[in-house]
C-alpha cells in the first residue's frame, strides 16, 4: 500500500509512503539469501492505512511543515490513529472523488 502528501498551494508531492506485508523472493526461494528485502510491515492490511499516514505526518512535522488537515476516506481509524500519535488539531476532509463514485454506485 502507498500513499502521497501534497502540497495544496503547489499541488506537488511532498512525502510518500510504502508498506508491504511479504517479499516475493522471501516466499518463493527456499534459502533466506541476502536481498533487497521489501517487507517493512509486520501488522494486519487493515491498519497499514493508518500506519502509513501517522509515519508520513510525523515525518512532515519533523520537516517543519504545519499539517492542518487530511483527505482521506471515511475510514476513522486513520484519523483517530492521528489525533492519539501526532497532533490533535489535525481536521479530516472527505475525498470528494470517492464520495461521487460511491453515490453513483447506488
């Protein structure tokens, strides 16, 4: 899973983050040899979202950038992860395209 942070003034990104659960050369090579190992997440699919997002806000603070918001989906998970691990005052917005998918999928 990735996700991006982007600048809403420039709309340029400005972090990025990827997990992975496995490595296909771990799983299918019966010998553990020395590799470029991908996996870098040992938690369930479903909190990986939210793993990711906090690590990116974090990172981004440390920078020196002023987070005020997110866009997300509707999952509160992510949200609640942020407000307890990194900032409170962080506001969630909904991510208008997903909105309009859903409501044409009824």
């Amino acid at each position: 899973m990735a996700l991006a942070c982007y600048n809403d003034n420039t709309g340029k990104c400005v972090d990025f983050g990827v997990k992975s659960t496995d490595c296909r050369q771990c799983l299918f090579t019966d010998k553990q040899s020395d590799h470029d190992c991908r996996k870098n997440y040992a938690g369930s699919a479903r909190s990986m979202e939210s793993a990711i997002a906090v690590d990116l806000v974090s990172n981004l603070m440390e920078m020196g950038y002023r987070v005020k918001s997110i866009t997300m989906n509707e999952d509160l998970t992510t949200i609640s992860r942020l407000h307890k691990s990194v900032d409170p005052n962080i506001v969630k917005q909904s991510d208008k395209n997903l909105i309009k998918k859903n409501l044409n999928e009824i």
